[in-house]
C-alpha cells in the first residue's frame, strides 16, 4: 500500500473520483480478507464438511466412510444414551442460567455502593473468571472429593457429605456450581454496569412513594436493566452449551450419564470412540441447539428488552 | 455496553439505604462469606504446594501444618512444564498478534470503507461468532492429519487466530470505529494522506481501548486452550500448559498432588498477578463480550 498514493489537494472529479473509489473498494477488501477467508475456512466449511460427514459411517478405525444417508441420526435419536444426553445438557444449561444470572445479580446489587473496600471484593468474585478453566477444575476436584477439605469441613459439624462428583445424584449439582464460581463475576460486573447507569432519581422517587426496596427492583430497575439480562441470558447459554473442561477432567460424563453433556458426549463418540461420522450428527444438532436458542433469545428480546443500546 | 460506566463511581447518596435493614458490619460479613467459594480454592491451590501428599486430603487446613518443598523439585521434572509453558506462551502471542492486526484492518473496512456487499460480508464474518469449536473441530483434525500437521502447533494456531475468536476481535474493533468522530479522518483526506495510513497512522493511535480488550480477550483464550491440544498433540513437550498440568504422575502412575498443584499454582498465579494490576482493563475488557467454556 503505498503511501499518499493518488493525494490530491483539490477534490477530484468524474474519472478521478470513480478512481478513487475504486481504489477505496480494492483497500476495502484487502483489509477484510484475512477475517473474510477465516470465516469461510474455519466456520462455514467445517459446517458444511460436518454435514457430509454426519451422513457417512466413517470410522478411521475400521477403515471406512460409507455413505449412509440419514442413518446416524436415526442411530443417534434411537439411541437411550444420547436421550439422556440431551436430558442432562437441558438440566446444566437451565441450572448454569438461573445460578449465573441470580447470584451475578445479587452479588452486583451488594457492590453498587459507596463503601471502603467493594474494589477488592469485586476483584475477588471476578478472580475466577481469569483463570484457566483447568485449573480451576483440578482443584475443585480436590476440595470436592469424598474425603476432600469440603467434606472434612462439613465433619466438624457433624455433616457427613456426599463424594460429590462421583455420585449420581450429586455430581451434576456439584458441576454445576463449579462453572457458577468460575463465571457468575463476568456477569456480576455486566450487572454492575448496568445498575449504576440507573437513574437514581428515578429510585428516590420510589422510595418517596414508599415503595418498598423489592418492589423498586421489580417497577424500576429490572425494566431498565433488561438489556444487559437479555445479554447475560445469551452469553450463559452458548457459553454453557460449550462447556467441557470440567467435565471432561472431573466426571468423563459419569457416574453412568449422570454429567454426559452432548459437548463431551461428542469429544467422546468422535475422539474416544473414533466414530467420527456419528460424532458430526452429534455436532449438527449441538450446531442446530445453538442456532435455535440464539435466535430465539434474539427474537424475545425484540418483545421483551426495554431500550435497545 | 457502556464499559465506561463502570468506572464511574456509585451515586454518592445511596437509595438503597441499607443501614435501615442490616448495618456495613453485617453487611461486610455477607460479602466476606460470599467471596469464600470464590477465594479460597486458590489460596488452598497455593498453599497445598507446600504441603507433605499426605495433608491435601482428610484436612480442610489452609496451611500447611507441615510445610515442605518437596513438590517444587517435581514440578519440573515430573512433566516437562518448562517447555509446555513456552508452548503455550509463544502460541498464545502469535495467535494474539495475528488477531490484533487482522481484526483492527478488517473493523476499520468494516465501519468506514465502501465497497461491494459490505453489510452482507460483515454479517458473514459475524455469523461464525457462536460456532462451538466441538463443531468446527472435527473437520480441522481430519484436514490438520491430511496435511501431516498432527502434533505439531499449527492446528493450535492458525484455527485459533483465523476462527470464530476472530470474528468477536472483528466486531470489537468495528463498534469502536464506528463510535469515532469522521472529522480528524477528513481533515486527514483533505491533506492528501490515503486511507490506509489514516486508519495505520491517526486511527489506530487512538485506539488503545478496543487493542486492550481484544488482546485481553485472545490472549486469556489462548493461553487457557485446551480440547486443541488434546486433540492435537501427542508428545508432552508439545503440549501446552492446560494439558501439561493433567500429567502429574510418579513412576508408578500414582498422582503427585503437591507437585501438581504447585504446578498449577506457577500457570495462574502470573495471569492473576496482571489481572491485579490492571484490574479496571480487565473488567471492563470482559465485561465487553463474553469469553466462557
């Protein structure tokens, strides 16, 4: 790109300036190729290649790729293992959403004051969201362990906790609230933001008509805020459709099924098993799941989102 | 998303008044007990390094009753850590490098140039932004064994840096550009300077908010990758340091857990150390977009 190049003082006219815009075109697209091309190589082909995949028995293992049609979804939706996959993925997704979203908003509306110190506890709850997933994992894998220092504290008082991760009933709650701490303090301080661009006149007038601090919350602030909870609804919810770090280092998906989300359940039957073909339908429907929520939260949020920033 | 808005202090007349209801006391002690979940597991992280193996389970002490340095000798030798945090650090700015200049080029085309189709293009580029890498990664690994680059960093860096992570760079950097007054930009045009050195020479200059974000951003997503390289990688020099610190075994195949957590102490404790220092940036670069799984 050489420089100054077609610098003119005056303003050009007729053939000059159909000149210049082209040249501005040619920059125009020199600029946006690298993004251009990496969205077609590494988003829309891997989704067009999963997709042929998806309807081929292709095992490296045994040496094929047959094509057979619709057969790994039939497989797949047959199949109690990957029914129970999507029964768990809705039951961590919907719990990963209402902890996030409540506590986040919680945690925010303690630190939206004035007082000595609401800096650090900030930093504190936010700490986590820096850190790598692994090694948060590896040690709630300790803390949580059956003779862990959770359990050991609970025996103080006479509590005899569960093997938290390693029980069927427990270990989905227990992932549960590892990804809450991990992530809730990205959306406490999305909150945070939120709540301190309130008016605050608009909340002394409430409480001039004695409205109580609940009923403020739910006529005032909550409408005025419902832009960022509509961002933090999205963000949680692909963002829990992807987990796998934890899973895949504390449970493998077990005990039984118990924590067999459908993004480990893929890694499983693609990388473990080595079916790649049936390991794409897998990724399809993830795809599929994803897209669905996306754009029905975007919908909703035309009906139901106050101000659109 | 005002990030800005964060940094501007409460209103200074609180109308919550919650000294009517439960006194600063109380509610320093709520927010004490809340931050336990939060702080703890990485302070016992720390200290259990220098534990004896015998002291991290059966205890819920968060020092050492006994304090040892036998781990911090294992740390190293154990598993080549020294080599697999090189891995990761050098990949993670590369990836960082080539998501900075390509995002920054493409935001400013996208919010100032004219050319053919510009809306679609861009909604093209945004449309990947969601894609989970458990979908895209299947694909790579077959091209990435095609290519004979299995066990090698390309796969760790090239997907990355060109992915659906660049696509949210892409977006960053566009909001911001479009938020800029035109008017130095056409003073600039009416000196004769060409658009690229204006976006490379007054632009960019002006845009350390959004570089900071983005290199924020891809450089924690970097240096935290980790299905990439258990798909990809074999051998454990290779490895990055999220792997590496899965692989703490002695000889019998029996876990290390002092070593382990030592290890795992060395890879956050550098990134909570920035992240103490440049406290306000970090919060209000992820406070921008998300950066979750």
């Amino acid at each position: 790109m050489g420089q100054h190049a077609g610098a003119l003082p005056a303003a050009p006219r007729g053939a000059s300036r159909r000149a210049m815009a082209r040249r501005e075109a040619a920059l125009g697209i020199g600029m946006v190729a690298g993004p251009v091309l990496g969205a077609l190589v590494f988003g829309v082909a891997p989704l067009l290649f999963i997709g042929w995949y998806s309807l081929n028995d292709w095992s490296p293992l045994a040496g094929k790729f047959d094509f057979v049609g619709l057969n790994n979804f039939v497989q797949l939706f047959g199949s109690s293992t990957f029914q129970t996959s999507l029964a768990v993925t809705g039951a961590f997704v919907v719990g990963v959403v209402i902890t996030e979203t409540i506590v986040a908003l919680l945690l925010a509306t303690l630190l939206n004051r004035r007082m000595r110190g609401i800096g650090l506890f900030r930093a504190a709850y936010f700490a986590p969201v820096v850190v790598a997933y692994v090694a948060w994992a590896l040690v709630w894998d300790y803390l949580l362990a059956s003779n862990g220092a959770v359990n050991t504290f609970l025996a103080n008082f006479g509590i005899a906790g569960p093997d938290w991760l390693n029980s069927p009933s427990w270990a989905l709650f227990s992932v549960i609230l590892i990804v809450l701490f991990k992530g809730v303090g990205q959306n406490m301080v999305l909150f945070l933001a939120a709540l301190q661009s309130v008016p605050s006149e608009l909340l002394e007038a409430g409480e001039i008509d004695g409205a109580s601090p609940f009923a403020r919350f739910r006529a005032i602030t909550f409408p005025l805020i419902t832009p960022t909870v509509m961002m933090v609804l999205i963000l949680t919810t692909v963002g829990a459709l992807n987990i796998f770090v934890p899973i895949q280092l504390l449970t493998h998906g077990g005990p039984g099924n118990a924590t067999n989300v459908i993004s480990y359940y893929l890694y499983e039957v693609a990388f473990k098993q080595q079916e790649f073909g049936l390991g794409s339908a897998i990724g399809i429907v993830l795809f599929v799941i994803v897209l669905l929520l996306t754009l029905g939260q975007w919908s909703l949020r035309k009906r139901w989102v106050h101000d659109e920033r | 998303m005002s990030a800005d808005v964060i940094t501007r202090p409460a209103p200074r007349r609180s109308v919550w008044k919650t000294r009517k209801f439960l006194g600063p006391l109380a509610l320093y002690l709520a927010l004490v007990v809340l931050a336990i979940p939060f702080v703890y597991p990485l302070l016992w992280m720390v200290l259990s390094t220098f534990k004896p193996i015998a002291e991290i389970y059966g205890a819920s002490n968060l020092f050492p009753n006994q304090w040892t340095l036998d781990a911090l000798g294992k740390i190293f030798t154990v598993n080549p850590l020294l080599p697999q945090y090189w891995n990761s650090l050098y990949t993670s700015v590369v990836i960082t490098a080539i998501t900075v200049v390509f995002s920054a080029m493409a935001g400013y085309a996208f919010a100032r140039l004219r050319f053919p189709h510009v809306n679609k293009v861009f909604f093209l580029v945004l449309s990947t932004m969601f894609l989970p890498v458990e979908v895209t990664i299947i694909p790579i690994f077959r091209w990435t064994a095609e290519l004979g680059l299995l066990n090698t960093h390309w796969p760790l860096i090239i997907p990355m840096a060109f992915g659906p992570k660049l696509a949210i760079a892409v977006f960053i950097f566009r909001q911001f550009f479009l938020s800029l007054p035109r008017e130095l930009e056409e003073a600039a045009m009416l000196d004769g300077m060409n658009r690229f050195s204006i976006f490379a020479r007054i632009v960019m200059p002006l845009s350390g908010a959004p570089t900071a974000t983005v290199v924020i951003l891809t450089f924690l997503n970097a240096f935290n990758m980790y299905i990439e390289p258990l798909v990809f990688i074999r051998s454990p020099e290779l490895l990055t340091v999220g792997i590496g610190l899965t692989r703490y075994q002695d000889q019998y195949g029996d876990p290390l857990y002092n070593a382990q957590l030592g290890a795992t102490s060395l890879t956050v404790l550098p990134v909570l150390l920035v992240f103490l220092f440049a406290q306000r940036q970090f919060v209000e670069s992820l406070s921008r977009v998300g950066l979750k799984g």
